[in-house]
C-alpha cells in the first residue's frame, strides 16, 4: 500500500504583531494562547485575513510565511510587483509577494504584513479554507510554545519564563540559521545528526546519505513517497531504527522515513512535537522540553 505525507520546507522575513495578552509566564512577558484546530497531523490556528475567516499552517521548517494563489483571490489580496525565491524540498521557485492588509491571529493583529504566494499541499481543515502558513519568519518574533498534546500553542512577547523541573539535556541551544530554522543535535541509532525542527512535517524524515542504511535493506521498507509544496515527488521509505534521542529523551524501536533529500540534516517532524511539550526561545537561541505546560489552560 503506498501512503503518501506532505513535507514543507521554504525560505525567509515578515511582521511582527502589535498586540498581544498578559501571561503566567513571565511579570514582563506577554502571550496569546491559541488552539491547534483538529482533525490534522500539522498545527493550524485559526486567523482573520482582510476579516475573512481562515486557517493557516504554523510551520518552523518553512523560512517565510506563505499565502496560496486561492486565498489570494478569494480575499482580495494584491500582490506588490516583487518577488523572492522560495527554496522547496525539490527545486527553488521564484514566486510574488503579496500582502495583507489586516491579519487577526486570536487577540494579536498585523497591518500590511507581506507573504509570499505559494501554494501548499493541506487544503481544509474543521471546515476553514488554509490560506498560508506561518513561517519563522513570523515565527521568530516571538518565544514559541507548542503544545501539541493538548492541542495549543502559544505565541510569547518578551521571554518567556523556563520552569525549573527542566533538566540541562532538555535544554538545547541551537545555531543561528539565515532563515531562522531551528537546528537541534539528535542522535539515530548513536550516531550524532543535525535535525531541523519542522513542525510542516507528519513525520521525521532522514535523507539517505545519513541514514546509514544500505540500499538492500531500503528495497524491504515499504515506500510511502513524500511530495514538497511545488508538488515534485520524491521517494521514501519507512524504516525501523533502534533509537532516536533528543535531549534526554529517547524513542525505541521506532519506525521513521528515508527520504533521497539532498541537504545535509534531518527533518525533525510533527510525529515528534505530538508526544511532547516544547518550548523555542528564538531571542535565546534554545529549546526546551517539558515535562507539563507552563500556562494556564
């Protein structure tokens, strides 16, 4: 049976949001609590563009935040005679931009906030049109907490208070990246690979050069084939490995994708952030997992 899942990994900067809500975290930090809609394996929130209704993809592998060319349309979106290159997980496309001249997200709001016009392979979701995503470009503004086994996240201004109960190999520093990714020291059956975390990812995926898998052993995993968001398939396979460790937490027995991905790191997916709580400082350039989430519900 071939199954197919959706990677998601662009490039790039946008706007920050002008209000935002007092919050349990820090006496100087403020947040907006937001739920993950259901019925889908990624984190989408609910927003308001041009004071439509609508659902948008919060994904940190992806550099810069996208409208598709339906959202575009449908509310009344101009583009602005520029254009970027966005670097897919097959090709690099070039594609206008786009802006928006009111962005809701809960109680934080953007004015003339600029996208890039793309389309992305999720379509609906609990009954709203998905416009875009959030890349960390937008993403990196704020100190990001992502919830995922309560279905939330929230979005801090300010930095964000770290508990106490965080032992020190739960806290990750990652380097600066010119997209803003978040790059995080994983180890795979023992041995040390960087991995980006991507929260448009379902699944974690490992490219083939550092997968340490012999092609004899791929030819016996099932193929379950992956597409990025300009649609280009590429093969990969679900495999079986020992372990997957990421700070002191360690995954047994555990079955992942080989992808034929030509960079040098893995995708850190959304398989992963649904069994966990974690918190990214983008002002302190750490992670942080969690053993319980630090907000009121």
């Amino acid at each position: 049976m071939r199954r197919t899942f959706c990677l998601i990994v662009l490039l790039m900067p946008l706007v920050a949001c002008t209000r935002s809500i007092p919050s349990s975290f820090c006496p100087q930090s403020f947040s907006e609590v937001l739920p993950v809609l259901p019925d889908t394996e990624f984190p989408v929130v609910q927003v308001r563009l041009n004071g439509h209704a609508a659902a948008m993809l919060v994904d940190t592998g992806a550099g810069r935040s996208v409208i598709t060319p339906e959202a575009a349309k449908e509310f009344g979106l101009s583009e602005t005679g520029q254009s970027l290159t966005m670097h897919a997980v097959g090709s690099d496309i070039a594609t206008p931009i786009v802006r928006v001249s009111s962005l809701q997200l809960g109680r934080l709001k953007a004015l003339e906030a600029t996208f890039l016009l793309a389309k992305i392979p999720v379509g609906s979701v609990a009954g709203l049109p998905v416009a875009g995503l959030f890349g960390a470009d937008f993403l990196s503004g704020y100190d990001v907490l992502f919830d995922l086994p309560h279905r939330r996240m929230a979005l801090i201004s300010g930095n964000a208070c770290i508990p106490d109960n965080v032992p020190p190999a739960d806290r990750m520093a990652f380097s600066a990246d010119p997209a803003a990714r978040v790059f995080l020291p994983i180890r795979l059956d023992d041995r040390p690979l960087m991995a980006v975390l991507d929260s448009g990812s379902n699944r974690t995926t490992i490219p083939v050069s550092l997968a340490g898998v012999q092609g004899a052993s791929l030819e016996k995993d099932e193929n379950v084939g992956t597409r990025g968001p300009d649609g280009q398939y590429l093969d990969a396979w679900l495999h079986r490995f020992r372990t997957v460790q990421i700070g002191a937490s360690i995954d047994r027995d555990i079955e992942l994708a080989i992808a034929p991905m030509r960079v040098p790191y893995a995708l850190l997916g959304t398989d992963f952030l649904r069994r966990r709580i974690m918190l990214i400082s983008y002002r302190r350039g750490m992670t942080y997992l969690l053993a319980t989430p630090p907000i009121v519900p």
